[in-house]
C-alpha cells in the first residue's frame, strides 16, 4: 500500500482530504495541538502525500473534539479521516505500546481497566457488592466476549509488529 492507498481508502469511506487547502484553521482550533506535538494540518498533508501517516505518533494525539472538523472552511471531515487512518493502522498492526497493553488487558479481563483489590475494597466500603454488574462478575459472558474478540481477531492484530 502506497501513500495514496491511504488517501483513496478515505476517498471510498467518502472523505475528500485532497481539498484541503491547507489554511491552518484546524491546527488553530486545536486544543491537543497546544499540549502536544499535534499539528492537524500537516497530519492531513501527510495522509494526502504517503502511508507514512500510518507509523505518525501524532495520529493517537487527537481527542477527536471535533473543534477542527466543525471550523474547516472546505467541510472536511478531517476527525472521521483520522480516526479512519487510526483503523487502517491498527490493522496493519500499527499502534502505541500503551494501546497494545489495554488490548492485552481487554482480551484477559474483558475490561480495559479491569477490577482491582483497591477497588474492591472501596466498593465493600460504599456498600456495593464486591464485582460489578459486567463480565468480572458473569464468567460465561466473558467466554462469549473472548469468543467475539476471537472471531475478530483482535489478539492477532495485536501481536503484529511486537
Ligand atoms: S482547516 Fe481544512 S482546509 Fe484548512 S488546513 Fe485544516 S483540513 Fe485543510
Ligand atoms: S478533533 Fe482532534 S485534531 Fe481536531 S481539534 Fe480536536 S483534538 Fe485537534
């Protein structure tokens, strides 16, 4: 795949970025921008010229606020191209270390975050039974859950490129 394979993947999913003119408006709108290495413009200019966007760090820096979307003067669907480029990526296999580790934590727990001895204790404290409502508790739902991850093949999208 080509730089120019990622840009007509956005052009099928209906996202023009080639009419980006960039003008700056979305890089100005940005409030991850001032906190980060985020630059919005030129991550679009990067996906218009080559794949090389896919290994680009600052693809993951985005909250998707979608300040730069509603501000674009050419009504580009500039945070539906990212988190698009962020989907080619991922199953390329391409993705931060930290994103990986919830993966590997969603496949064994079923929670991205899951339960903890502190927060059990905290739960007993407030009265609450000692696992909440949700996979922690039902062990049959998380088989069906690991079964779905499974069938989408979540854990072999995570083990490329480790
Ligand atoms: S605001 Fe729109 S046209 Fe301007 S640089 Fe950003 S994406 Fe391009
Ligand atoms: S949606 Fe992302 S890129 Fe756009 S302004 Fe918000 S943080 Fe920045």
């Amino acid at each position: 795949m080509n730089g120019n394979d990622v840009q007509s993947q956005l052009k099928e999913a209906g996202i023009d970025i080639l009419k980006c003119m960039q003008c700056g408006m979305c890089t100005g709108s940005c409030p991850s921008g001032r906190h980060t290495s985020l630059n919005v413009r030129k991550l679009v200019k990067r996906a218009i010229r080559s794949r090389d966007v896919l290994e680009d760090n600052e693809l993951w820096m985005c909250t998707t606020c979608y300040n730069c979307q509603e501000r674009c003067p050419r009504r580009i669907d500039i945070v539906d191209a990212i988190l698009k480029i962020r989907s080619i990526a991922a199953h390329e296999g391409i993705m931060l270390p930290e994103h990986r580790q919830v993966i590997k934590l969603f496949l064994q727990y079923g929670h991205a975050v899951p339960i903890d001895e502190v927060n059990i204790k905290k739960r007993e404290e407030l009265g609450l039974e000692m696992l909440p409502e949700t996979v922690h508790k039902y062990s049959d739902a998380l088989d069906e859950l690991k079964t779905l991850l499974e069938v989408c093949k979540l854990a072999e999208i995570t083990d490329q490129h480790t």
